[in-house]
C-alpha cells in the first residue's frame, strides 16, 4: 500500500488531536488549533477530531477505488 506523506500527516493530526481530547498537551501547541486554522474547521475537539476523521476516510476510500 503505497501512502503519501501528506496523508501520513493527517493521521498525525488526528492522533495528536485525538490525545488531546484525553487531556494530553503537545509541547510544540496545539492540534486543535493547528487543524482549525488549516482546514478552517469550526466546533469543539470532538466536533473537529470527527471532521478531520471524516476527511481520512474520504481519502481512503477514494485510494481504493484508484486501486481497483
């Protein structure tokens, strides 16, 4: 399976964020407002976490098409 770095990024974001809602911090800032700020996604963690969770499926399941 052959996996982009930009793609790979997304599933960084979404564990960072994703830890976060656990009540982890990031050293370097937060995932919540990077994401918010990139994707111009509004809402609370969860609210954003499930957007950026209904992005990756999006681009996985367009990968498997491309692959049939």
């Amino acid at each position: 399976m052959d996996i982009d770095v930009g793609f790979f990024h997304l599933l960084q974001l979404r564990s960072a964020l994703g830890l976060e809602i656990k009540g982890l911090k990031h050293s370097k800032g937060s995932a919540y407002a990077y994401i918010k700020k990139e994707f111009g996604y509004k809402g609370n963690k969860q609210k954003v976490y499930d957007q950026l969770n209904n992005k990756i499926n999006e681009i996985k399941e367009q990968k498997n098409e491309n692959c049939t």
